[in-house]
C-alpha cells in the first residue's frame, strides 16, 4: 500500500515563495501610507475655475489670457443683488452704501467696489465687487453672503450671483467627492462582495487592493498637478476616484475567479497563485491597456478638463492594473484558503459539465444549455431589444446647459441670477468682451449697438473713475463719455494697439438667447471688420466655445476610441470578424444605454439638457470598460476552444467567466452610480449612463448576445486565424 506525499520544498524555494508576497505587501504599504494623506491635501492643487474648461485655441481664451492688460487686474466678478418688498427708500439706500463699504472690506476682494446701481423698478440694487483670480473664490463669496446675512436690514434680501457666485456654488457641490463619494462607493462595492463571495475576508484583501492602487494613483497625479503638468479639477478627481475603485476591483475579481479554480482543484496557495496569474495576466494586462488607449485619446481633445482626464484616469488605470497582478496575488498567496472562509472551494474547473446540451444543474450552466438550443434567436431577439432602447438617443439633449442648472439642489448664484433678471438687464455683471484695433473702434461699436440682444455698450478705460466709459458713435467717431455725471472723458485703455469694449447682454449670460446674441455678433463683426479682426470672449463665447469644442471633440474622438479598440482586439484574439462583431455589440449597447438614459433625464428626472461631453465621457468608459468584458470572455473562449473545439469552448468560456463578469458588472454599476451623491448634473448624468449601460453590458450583451452570435457563426468566429480551420472534430 503505498501513500502519497507531496514532494519535499527546499528551505531556499520556502523562503522566495514567502519573501517575495511579503515583499510586494511591503512595498504596496509604504506607497499607500504615503499616498493616503494626500486625500486631504488635494484642494491645493485641485481648481474648479472655469479656465480649466476653456478650449486653448478658442477666441474666448484668447480673451481672457488678455483681460488683464485692459481691466488692470485679473478678477473675477462677484454680483451683489439685493431687493427689497417694495421700493427701495432713502433710508435703505444709504444702509446699502454701508454694506458696500463692509463688503470692500471682504478679504479677496480687488480694487474698487461700485456703488448700489438702483434698478428702474427702484425695488432693487446691484453691486459689483471684483475678487483676485488668484484668492480663494469660495471662501471670499462665503464671507462676501455673510455680511449681507449679517449687514441686511430687514424687508431687504440679497444673494451673491455671477462667475465668481456660481464658481463658489460649483466648489460647494464638489465638496462631498472626497469623503462621501468613497464611502458610498467603497460600501457598495464591499456588500456586493460579501454577497457573491460569502466570506468576509476576501472583500477586505479586494478592497485593499484597490484602495491602496487609488492611494499611489493620487500620489502620483497630486505631485504631476503640483509641477503644472496635469489640470486636476474636482470633475477629473470624482471620475479618477471611481475608475480606480471600480477598475481595480474588476480586475482582482478576474484574477480571484483564477485563483478560487485552482485552489478547488487541489492547488496549494503557491501553485494556485502562479496558476492563477498566469491565466490572468493576459486578460488583465489586456483589458487595462485597451481603457489606457480609449482614455488616452482624450488628449487629441481642445478642452484642458478633457486632455487632463485622459492622462490622469490612465495612471489611474495603470495602478489598478499593476495592484491586481502584484498587491493582490501576494495577498492570497499569504493567506491561500483562508482567504474564502467560511466557505472554502473544494472544486475548479471540474464543476463545468462536458456535455451542456443536456439538462444541466447551476445558473450558468443552465444558461450555457439555453444559448446552445436557441443561438440564433436569441442574438436577434437580444440586438432588435437593443436597437429599440437606442431610439431613445433622439430625445438627447445634449448641447449644453445654462451655468446655472451645473448644481443640482440650492444655488445661491442661480436664485440672485433669477432676482437679478427680474429688475436689470439678463446679462448684467456676465458682459461680452470684445478686442478690435484702436482705429475700429467705432465700427465695433456700431455693430454692438445695433444688435437687439446688447443692452449697452461701454469701452475699458482705467482712467475713469468706475475703469469703463460710455461710447457712442458720431459722424463716424467714437465719443467717450464717462458714466458718471460731471467727470472728464477718459481716454480708451490701450494694449499692444487694441481696445476692449464691453457689452450687457440682454438676456441672462448662460441663457440660448444669449449664446445666439454672441454667435450672431461674431459673424457681424467679421462682415464688418474682416475676419479674425475682432476677438469676442466673456461668459457667454466661454460656454459657446466649450459647447462647439466638445461637439467637436466627440466627433472626432469616438471613431479614433473605436479604431483603437479594434486592433487591440484584433492583436488579442489573432481574429478580424470576432473583433469586429464584439465593436458592433458594444456600440449597439452604448446607443441602447444612451437612449433609455435621454428618456430617463427627459421625463423622469426632468433635467434641462446635458453638456456635450456627457455622450462623449459616457462613450469613453462604456466601451472601454465594457470591452473588458468582451476581453475577460473571449480570452477565455479561445482558450477552451483550443481543447474543445469552437462551439464547446464558448460554452464552457460563459461558464466559466459568468459569475465574474456579472461580479464585475455589478461591482462597476455600483461604483459608477455612487457618483450620484455629488449634486453636479454632469457627475449625475454619467452616473446614470455608465451605471446602466455596465448592467445592459453585463446581463445582456456578454451573457447573451455575444455567446449566442459566436456560438451560432462557430468556428468562422476566427476568421481568418487557424483556429477557424481547425478539422471539423472538436465541434460538438
């Protein structure tokens, strides 16, 4: 009788195989100690300003990089607006002077404060209080409505609105994204762990993982933000903080699916781990360089915030990725079984039946059997559902939104914007600029006044004691004249031979009429002055220019994510046609995700539109994500098939890859989703879609439609590599 005895490990192999995952444990701690305080330090190199959106070869840009020289300072505008019952009285008039002389007092605030302009209606005042660009804008506009709350005598109430009132409110609304965005995200993740793992272990060491890979990851961007080298806003922070999450959790799920096969089939933890990273590297290593490309074509974008996303998310990316090849395996390889207590695997792959045209036991199984007997209807039952949902894209707004629907919830700035155009023109504190040549100024002028949509028109004159001054045309001349009664006519500010005039708006500065008033004068002044001659920036051309530049950039840069992506695949699966169906499938279920999405912000949540980047951020993740899916699949099926022939290979590859996927699937939604709790409509809308359309992906495409096409086209799937010529003998 003989007895079997596992063969005798050396003390020198015992050691390498305990000092190198003790190792890696080590060097992942100290790069995750180091990196967790920066959560706290990211303000410091993080801005909300909306130069950081600007488009770089936009006129608007060009603008503002020159405001300084005309303005004698770069400030930005914070507009006071008070109204009272009823008229304002002497009495509250002279209050105001007061609160306008403590609000000149406000820390921040640069150069001179104006006095109260009283509305025609008399029921209301406006000042306006320039704040240095260079200060903390909330801080200054939080301290700036603390003196109206303070100073205000009653039957008076006042708000703080324009840039900088909306800039503090955009700040306001970000504040949550480094406390409660990871919590909910991190709670969600774990509790779906613990369900599908049954064991309270494995969620923690998957949660490390990717805890620790988001540590190194914001390490390394705050120390790129702090050279000038990245533009780090809260939009880019909330997104690069769920991508590790959600990322780095998919991949060590990837990588535990392996490990769990081999510890059930009888591996010890050493063998398991090389085992499982062998299987998994190449998926892993795959999936995370195909989202780095989707992400790094970002970059061809003319929008900073865009090109800033692409390389921040990648390094993002690359952490997740290295933690779940490195951090991860050291980890299980420490703990081995007990990792999955209190339910220990005590099968592997054994557990997949041979035969899945029979009647078969276990939800994946079973679902392999149905693709099996019904392929065919099943594909073209899946892509008609899809393509129904996608029709949903027509009712997509996607054009832009005013600046004052960007924060969901109470607004200050938007209930002053909305006081504000009840008694003064829309357009008041948010002005047009426009730079011409000193000697067409007064056709400049012209153009200007003659538009219906500008209420008045005035040129910057430092000189003049409110640092603009009233023009108008005569006989072919500008005339200066200074608005206030009595005081000399300034001269025109002059930089390198250009003036600056400066146009009220009618309407409010983020509203459509407005936007159509400042495309149309752009065109009118080209008429008049030739073209490129005039320069016209201001709030108003900031959001045309970025709304134009994003269109633009969605255009270009989804068929380039596309192309990318396609010869990743094509490299990985050695195949043209599998790659080129697995890209059809995911534009399929991105249009499917888009369009119940459009209907849900429509008529369900009953949102004024989305910014143009929306489809295009939605897109990015979407199919780069979402081609994980195909890749965790599909690598799989191709390696079954080697042995089982085509047919039997992706049943076994579903098989084998269903919980995982849906695990990831699940896990993904989760992360994407808790982006809702910051009150952006950007983040909320992009929560919405990449939520959905990961579970569309998920329960759908990857467990129906894909396996069901492939299995139904057979071994042409591989065409034109070998395997799609391999003898008819492995097919069932």
């Amino acid at each position: 009788m003989s007895s079997r005895r596992r063969p005798t490990i050396d003390t020198t192999t015992r050691w390498i195989r305990i000092g190198i995952p003790v190792l890696l444990v080590l060097v992942w701690l100290v790069g995750g100690s180091i990196g967790g305080p920066y959560f706290g330090k990211v303000d410091e190199v993080s801005t909300n300003d909306q130069s950081s959106y600007l488009p770089s070869s936009a006129d608007a840009t060009k603008v503002s990089e020159r405001l300084a020289a005309f303005t004698g300072g770069d400030t930005i505008p914070a507009i006071v607006v008070v109204v009272g019952d009823t008229a304002l009285t002497d009495a509250q008039r002279a209050e105001l002077a007061a609160v306008a002389a403590d609000l000149a007092a406000v820390e921040g605030v640069a150069g001179d404060v104006s006095p109260a302009v009283i509305s025609d209606d008399g029921r209301a005042a406006q000042i306006f209080v320039p704040l240095d660009a260079d200060a903390e804008i909330s801080t200054s506009v939080a301290q700036l409505r603390q003196v109206l709350a303070d100073d205000l005598p009653a039957g008076l109430q006042g708000w703080v609105t324009g840039p900088a009132g909306f800039s503090a409110d955009l700040v306001a609304g970000f504040l949550g994204i480094d406390g409660l965005l990871l919590l909910v995200a991190l709670g969600a993740v774990f509790v779906i762990l613990v369900v599908v793992y049954r064991s309270p272990l494995l969620p923690i060491l998957v949660l490390v993982t990717a805890t620790f890979a988001l540590c190194v990851a914001l390490l390394t961007v705050w120390w790129l933000a702090k050279a000038g080298v990245l533009v780090l806003n809260g939009q880019v922070q909330g997104i690069l903080f769920i991508l590790v999450i959600g990322a780095a959790t998919d991949y060590a799920l990837l990588y535990v699916a392996r490990f769990r096969e081999a510890i059930g089939g009888g591996a010890g933890r050493w063998t398991a781990t090389v085992a499982a990273w062998r299987g998994a590297v190449e998926p892993i290593l795959a999936s995370g360089g195909t989202v780095i490309a989707g992400l790094l074509c970002l970059l061809l974008s003319d929008l900073a915030t865009n090109r800033a996303l692409g390389p921040i998310a990648s390094i993002g990316i690359a952490f997740a990725v290295l933690s779940a090849l490195t951090f991860l395996p050291a980890l299980l390889a420490l703990f081995g079984r007990v990792a999955f207590w209190p339910f220990i695997p005590r099968t592997g792959v054994a557990d997949i039946p041979d035969d899945l045209t029979q009647r078969v036991r276990g939800l994946w199984p079973r679902q392999a059997r149905l693709v099996a007997r019904r392929a065919r209807p099943i594909w073209i039952v899946s892509t008609i559902v899809l393509l129904i949902a996608a029709a949903g894209v027509l009712q997509l707004k996607a054009d832009g939104v005013p600046a004052s629907d960007l924060v969901l919830g109470a607004s200050d700035a938007r209930d002053g914007q909305n006081a504000l155009a009840e008694h003064f023109p829309g357009g008041s504190g948010s002005p047009v600029y426009v730079i011409v040549p000193q000697d067409r100024l007064a056709q400049a002028a012209t153009v200007l006044a003659a538009d219906a949509g500008i209420d008045d028109v005035a040129v910057s004159a430092q000189d003049a004691p409110s640092g603009q001054a009233t023009v108008t045309v005569e006989g072919g001349r500008a005339v200066l004249t200074s608005a206030i009664p009595g005081q000399p006519a300034p001269a025109a500010t002059v930089s390198d031979g250009d003036v600056l005039l400066i146009a009220t708006l009618a309407a409010e500065a983020d509203s459509a009429a407005a936007a159509d008033t400042v495309k149309a004068l752009r065109a009118q002044l080209t008429d008049a002055l030739g073209e490129g001659t005039a320069l016209v920036g201001g709030v108003t051309a900031t959001d045309v220019d970025t709304n134009d530049t994003s269109i633009r950039d969605r255009t270009l840069i989804i068929p380039i994510v596309l192309a990318v992506i396609l010869v990743i695949l094509m490299l990985l699966l050695r195949s043209i046609l599998a790659p080129v169906l697995l890209i059809l499938s995911v534009i399929v279920s991105f249009a499917a995700a888009l369009g119940v999405s459009a209907l849900v912000f429509t008529h369900v949540l009953g949102f004024p539109g989305a910014d143009p980047a929306v489809p295009l951020y939605g897109f990015v993740f979407l199919v780069a994500l979402g081609i994980d899916y195909n890749i965790f699949l599909m690598t799989r099926v191709r390696e079954e098939s080697l042995s089982h022939g085509t047919r039997r290979g992706i049943l076994r590859g579903l098989v084998a890859t269903g919980g995982v996927i849906t695990s990831a699937g699940l896990v993904l939604a989760a992360t994407f989703a808790a982006l809702g709790v910051i009150p952006i409509l950007f983040l909320a809308q992009l929560a919405v879609i990449v939520a959905f359309g990961v579970l569309l992906d998920t329960f759908v495409v990857r467990s129906l439609l894909v396996p069901a096409l492939a299995y139904d086209l057979g071994r042409r799937i591989w065409w034109p590599s070998k395997l799609s010529r391999r003898e008819r003998t492995l097919e069932p």
